[in-house]
C-alpha cells in the first residue's frame, strides 16, 4: 500500500479549480446586473427623479416620487397585515399548537409561499378589486400581504425554534404566566432573528410587481386614497420600460437603480441585525 | 415534623409510557430531601410534576394527588401559575435569562411579571446575592451581562432568582450535574442553609451528594419509589435489597 498516489494533487486542483470557475459562474450575473444598473441608473438619476412625478407625454425630466411614496404606502400596509399573522401565526406554531394542527398550518404555509406571485395578485383582484369596483392601493397591499405572511411566518418559527426550552422553563418556574414567558422571554430573545426575516419579506415585496398589475394598477399621478389606483416603484419601471419613449427609458433605468439600492440596503440592514451578538 | 409536601399516589404517564408508578411520599417542611436513582427513574419527572411544568407537555398525562399544605395542586381550578410562585425551581443546567444583566436576571421573576417595585428592588438583589453568596464576588459588576459570571456563579444566581420571589419550596433537578467540585461544594453549603426557611426537594445521581446534603432520601427504580427514610437509615441500614445494591454501587 503506498501512501501518496501521483493523481492525488492532480485531483485536488482540478476540483478546486471547477469549484473556482462555480463561484465566477455565480457572481458574473449578479455583476453584470449590477454594474450595467448603475451605468444606466446613475446618469439619469437626479433630485427630479425623487420630487417629480411623472411628465405627461412629449415633456422631458419628471420623477417616480408618486411611486415611490406609493410603494411606502403599500409596503407599509402590507407589514402591518402581515406581520402579526406571520408572527402571530409563528407563535401559535411553535408556542400552543399541537403537533397535527401545526403541521397542516406549516404545510399551507409553505404551499402559500411557493405560489406564484401573479396568483396572489388574481386572487386579491378577485376578493378586493371586483367587489370595490375599481383597483386600489389596498387590494396592492393586500396581495402583497399574502406574499409576506409564509415568509414572516417561517422564518420567524425558525428563530422561535432557536431559543432555548431552559429559558422559556426559567421563566415559567418563576410563576411567570405562558403568554407573559412568550412575550417577554421567547419573543424577545428571538427579536434579532425575527428582525432580519421582516426586512428580508419587506425587500422581496418591495420588488414585487406582478400582484400589483391588476390590483395597485398604478397611475402617473399623486394619489392619496388608499381606495383608488396608486404608483408604485416596480409597476412604474414596467410601464416606463415597455414604452416607446427614449426619455421614459431613462427614468425606468434610475428607478431599477434605486430598487436596486433599496433592496441593497435592506439587505444589508438584514445581516447586520443578524449578526448582533447573542448569547444563548 | 410538619409535612409540608404529599404525594398520594401519583402516577405520570407520556402517551403509553408510565413514567411514576403510584408513588406516595411526604416531604417533610425546613428539611432537605433528596430523591436518587438510576437514569430514567422517574425521579425528574416526579420532581417536575411538582411544580406542574408537566401542563406544558400535551401527551403528559398526571394523576393521584400532590398536596402543598394540605391543598391538592392538581385540583380543577387551581392556577399552575399561583403553585408555580409558591414552589420555585432549580434546573440541570444554570439558566439565566441571556439577554439581562446580573441585577435583573436576581428581579426577573418581578421584572417579567410587570410587578416590579424600585424601592425595593435594590435591597432584594442585596440580600438574596448575599442568601447564595455571590453578592461579595459580583457587587461591582451588577450591570454586566449575567452570561459572564462563571458555571457555579450562574447557578447560585439562578437560585437567588428563584429565592428572590420568596418560594415555600424549593425544587432541585440535579443542581450541580454542569459544575465543578469547588461550585458543587459552594452550592451544597447553601443548600443546608436554605432548609432554614424554605422546604428543599432535591434530585440527584450522585450519591454522595445526596448524603452530604439532604436529612431524607427516597429510593427510585423504574418510575417506583422502592424505599424512603432518614438519610442515615437509607445509607446505613436499608431495608430493601435494591436499595442497598444501588447505594453500594452494585448497578445503576
């Protein structure tokens, strides 16, 4: 028996260097994307672009303002549906349900996140949009909700997981009361994690577009009423895209660029709040 | 002596296994007493039932009665909560609440109970560090993160967390079982103390502990309570044959 085989370092170059060439394969996209956003983005970006709406056709300059308030607005209505059924729901999983009830709630969850997002957008057309008669940002914010909620959920059953029985015992052993232990003890030690799984659901719907095709609809002016069309990011860089407009082509590349930044940033904001040292 | 703990014939069942097979036992108040036995017992689960942490476990299932002060703790309608501030709990592992300081972690069953008076709270954590012995080593360093102290620091402040709500009874799940002997020695020298003023159960598998510490011991195999007594008679003079191979290291 020898102990050195001449192929052995051959082998282990060749796989190195294939593993070398998966992570180029990988990046060169994402790279390409980005720089070529930002190539395009950062010339026709401008202070216009975040206070100006829209021009009417045949006027040049103008900004996304209304959509970027619209995508705040939708966002935020749709975290405040979707997080408390996603926490909540996650607190029920992990907490108080048992085994077989869970289960089956795990198991739509799961289902709900892997439908696609258009579904999502027919289905709250459907229970919001035709009864209303008219599109709305909250139909919008609606099926976006219905995005975020298996996202919210799973991920923060995930973290619940992590945290300990030894504390959630300390704390019950104490004379604590179940829901105050959840509260207090559970839900708090698990707060980072949850955290991050909040602001990656806001960044996924943040790009969504599609639910918001026939629900948000989207339109070329400030729109307050939540029961009527509003702008939103995403939709206006689809329409402003697909228009035969030079200069609309440029103000849809500086939206994909601050979408981009946006989700960027959130992101990073993810990992940092990830990262925060725990003890446990 | 005054009993301050019953057991009438309590049985423990998870799904179809039986855990603690019709055990009847008195513990007596302001003594210690050590429950001991081989893994798998049933002596965790006799001591855990004590306070009803079992509530929490859906497949557990437990019967006969526990009587604290002549009151059955598993009768409809009583709190597990209201049982759970009377009969406080030290577990394996010290656990202390990871996100607060040493200070808190002494207030944290006032703290997370919203109950928590500031005129008070300073001498509370004064004078329970100094029940468990600590206050000496961490007085100066209240406000750090109780993560830091040491095994046996963390596991005497987990039992002036539980003192500091003034239990009745204290529950012991094999307190020293993580530390080393010098923290074991610390903490079985408060344990003596602690009889003063508060009832202490205690389980262990460490037999020597169990005749350092405690003034009765109880018997456990296979979820029975074979034999219980005085700890002098279960060490020197045990009446069942099982008692005295277990105690002489013949199996378990």
């Amino acid at each position: 028996m020898t102990f050195s085989s001449p192929f052995r370092s051959v082998k282990n170059l060749l796989m190195t260097l294939l593993m070398v060439a998966a992570t180029i394969a990988v990046l060169t996209p994402l790279g390409i994307i980005f720089l070529h956003i930002l190539k395009m983005g950062a010339s026709s970006l401008s202070l216009d672009f975040f206070t100006q709406i829209p021009k009417p056709t045949g006027e040049t300059g103008g900004g996304m303002a209304n959509g970027l308030f619209g995508s705040a607005v939708m966002i935020v209505m749709a975290g405040c549906i979707g997080l408390p059924v996603g926490v909540l729901g996650a607190v029920y999983l992990t907490e108080f349900g048992g085994s077989r009830r869970a289960t089956i709630i795990r198991f739509s969850a799961d289902v709900l996140a892997g439908i696609p997002s258009i579904i999502t957008g027919m289905v709250a057309y459907t229970l919001l949009v035709v009864p209303m008669k008219g599109f709305s940002a909250l139909a919008g914010a609606v099926s976006l909700a219905l995005i975020m909620i298996p996202i919210v959920l799973r991920t923060t059953e995930e973290q619940l997981k992590l945290v300990p029985g030894t504390l959630r015992e300390a704390s019950l052993a104490l004379g604590v009361p179940l829901w105050r232990t959840t509260l207090k003890v559970t839900l708090a030690s698990a707060r980072t994690g949850i955290i991050t799984g909040v602001l990656l659901a806001i960044a996924r719907i943040a790009g969504e577009t599609a639910p918001l095709l026939f629900t948000a609809l989207g339109n070329q002016f400030w729109s307050r009423k939540l029961t009527e069309p509003m702008a939103a990011l995403p939709l206006q860089i689809f329409n402003f895209a697909i228009a035969p407009y030079e200069d609309w082509h440029r103000l849809a590349w500086a939206g994909a660029l601050v979408l981009v930044g946006i989700m960027f940033t959130l992101n990073l904001a993810a990992r940092y709040f990830g990262r925060q040292k725990r003890y446990s | 002596m005054q009993t301050k703990v019953q057991l009438d014939n309590l049985n423990v069942h998870f799904g179809k296994t039986h855990a603690v097979k019709g055990v009847s036992l008195e513990f007596p108040a302001n003594s210690v007493t050590a429950i001991i036995g081989p893994s798998g017992c049933g002596k965790s689960t006799v001591l855990r039932s004590l306070n009803r942490m079992h509530d929490l476990v859906p497949a557990a299932r437990v019967t006969g009665r526990i009587l604290l002060d002549n009151d059955d703790i598993y009768e409809r309608g009583v709190d597990p909560v209201g049982i759970r501030r009377r009969i406080g709990m030290v577990f394996q592992k010290p656990n202390p609440f990871p996100a607060m300081s040493i200070h808190d972690n002494v207030l944290a069953g006032y703290k997370l109970l919203g109950r928590l008076n500031r005129t008070t709270a300073d001498e509370i954590v004064e004078s329970s560090l100094k029940r468990v012995a600590l206050w000496d080593e961490v007085k100066d360093r209240l406000k750090t993160n109780a993560m830091e102290l040491s095994g046996g620091q963390q596991q005497r402040l987990c039992i002036a967390r539980t003192i500091a709500v003034q239990p009745e009874v204290i529950l012991m799940d094999e307190p020293c079982s993580a530390l080393d002997p010098i923290a074991t020695l610390k903490i079985e020298e408060l344990i003596d103390e602690l009889k003063e003023q508060y009832t202490v159960i205690i389980v262990t598998h460490n037999m020597q502990q169990a005749a350092r510490v405690s003034d009765y011991t109880a018997f456990f195999y296979m979820g029975e309570m074979v034999e219980c007594g005085t700890t002098k008679m279960i060490f020197t003079t045990p009446e069942q044959r099982q008692t005295e191979d277990y105690i002489t290291g013949r199996f378990g």
